[in-house]
C-alpha cells in the first residue's frame, strides 16, 4: 500500500494560506446566499452530508481553488518576469543594470566558475550577445537554486514568495 503524502511547510504556507484567505468573500457571499429559500434547501441538504463527506468536499474544493489561484498567480509572475526583464536575479548581474558594481559581478561570476565550472559572458561579450548573457543568467541561477536545496532561509523566501504571489492570484480571481 502507498504511503499518504504528506503536505510540505511550503505547500501550506504558499499554496493552501492564500487559498484559505482569499476565499473569504466567497463565504460572506454564500453566507448572505443561504437566505434565499432554494440555496438554503440546497445547503441543508450538503451540510446533512455526514461529516467527513462534507470535510472531505471542503478539502477538495480547496485543493483545486488553490490549484487555480496557483495558476492564475503563475500567469502573472511569466508576464511581469518572463516576459518583460526576467527574474531580479537576472537581470541585477547584467552588466548595463546598475544596482551592483562591476567588481561584485566580476566576482559572482568567478565564484559561479570556480564552483559550478561554467563561464558567464564578460563586460564586452554581454554587450555584444545580451540575450545569451540573459540565458546564460537564468541558466546558472537554476544551478545554483539546485544546489543550494531547501536550506533554512531559502525554503523560508520561497514560502513568502509564493504566499505574495498566490494572494495575488487569488485576488485576482474575485475581478
């Protein structure tokens, strides 16, 4: 017999929470419904359901209302991120961004040689190929998120990052 899966930290903090939260005018709005007489009857007859029936139904209405609010959210992250400039982590280590100096991304992409063996694009080589210089950045950050796994303080940003960014999906969902 398989084992249950078990719901990660990750799950109910980024996926599960904002679902939960942004629901809630969808229960004041079936609240007020239950006064009219069909959805009363039809409410009645749910709620007679035996317990786990109804927890059960609740959880996988939940399911897939998270599942939603995930995919709109994931929408909205490819066209703000994808398509426009990419991910911070991108586009902060292209030379002609000038949040960082030179000299820290002279040394980023030394660390980046030396520990994962492949090479970025120099100054002169980004502004003669900027969009390998793009893909090359997003190619090395995927490495990196590989290696550095779910340590402490990057499973914690994942987790906020994917609260934020389903609460904006779910947000969405009620326009």
């Amino acid at each position: 017999m398989a084992a249950a899966k078990r719901i990660s930290t990750y799950e109910l903090f980024a996926r599960y929470l904002p679902a939960i939260l942004t629901s809630i005018p969808f229960l004041f709005l079936g609240y007020f419904l239950l006064h009219a007489t069909g959805t009363r009857d039809l409410m009645t007859f749910l709620l007679s359901l035996k317990f786990f029936g109804y927890l059960s139904f609740s959880f996988i209405g939940l399911y897939f209302y998270s599942q939603l609010i995930r995919t709109t959210s994931k929408y909205f992250e490819k066209r703000l991120f994808h398509d426009r400039v990419g991910f911070p982590t991108t586009y902060f280590m292209l030379y002609a961004n000038r949040e960082y100096s030179d000299a820290f991304k002279d040394a980023y992409r030394k660390r980046v040689k030396k520990e994962l063996g492949f090479a970025l694009l120099s100054k002169t080589e980004e502004e003669a190929n900027p969009v390998e210089a793009v893909r090359r950045l997003n190619d090395i950050t995927k490495q990196i998120i590989l290696r550095v796994g779910e340590g402490v303080l990057v499973g914690k940003h994942n987790q906020w990052y994917g609260f934020f960014r389903n609460m904006i999906g779910g947000h969405c969902m009620r326009f």
